[in-house]
C-alpha cells in the first residue's frame, strides 16, 4: 500500500496547539469518512514541537493529482474542518502557494 508524508507547522500559541490536539482528539466521524473515501486506508500525525508530520496510507486507486484535498469537495462538514484547522496551522516554508500541509519525498524504507 503506498504511503504519502507531509509536514506543517502548529502556530506557537500553546492554547492553540493544546485546542488542535482536543479537535484530533474527538475526530468527527463523517469528515474521517470522507477521508475513507477518497482512498485514505489510515491516517497518523505525529507531533514534535510545533512540528508535525502526518503519513497517510492510501490505496492503489487513490487520486495522487488530486491529493487530500480532494475530501473537502464530498461534504461541508469537510469544509467545516478544514477552516478550523487553518487557525491552527502555518505552513511550512517550502511549501506551494495555497498549501497548508507540504508532501515529503521518500528517502528510505526498511527493509526494501
């Protein structure tokens, strides 16, 4: 199954970071559904500072043009989601304009 990493940044208010951990933390269940449904297999954001680093596991299937974003286009609660996530995160400093999360490229596996 291949697997997609990406960095942001959380913004340096600890009340905001403390909040974002409380939303991912009581994930509302139709955005981890559409989520699903663009091929996402499993979801993990890891937290080092105010760093974090996200790997999705998506299926062969999955829209690599299209991207995460792609689940915000099945439902407004999506949208919803995303907003609110958008106070919490900065982008990272390499990424594309309009982008919030920043694709990592594979450097190593083990084992192979």
């Amino acid at each position: 199954m291949p697997c997609l990493a990406y960095t942001t940044f959380l913004k340096k208010d600890p009340d905001l970071q403390r909040q974002y951990q409380e939303y991912h933390d009581n994930a509302w269940p139709d955005v981890v559904d559409c989520i699903k449904k663009i091929g996402v297999e499993s979801l993990h954001i890891w937290q080092n500072g105010r760093q974090l680093f996200m790997v999705a596991e998506v299926s062969e299937n999955f829209d690599l043009k299209a991207g995460l974003g792609a689940y915000l286009d099945l439902s407004p609660r999506c949208r919803e989601w995303e907003s609110i996530m958008d106070g919490f995160q900065e982008a990272p400093q390499n990424a594309k304009p309009g982008e919030k999360w920043a694709l990592l490229d594979h450097v190593y596996s083990f084992p192979r």
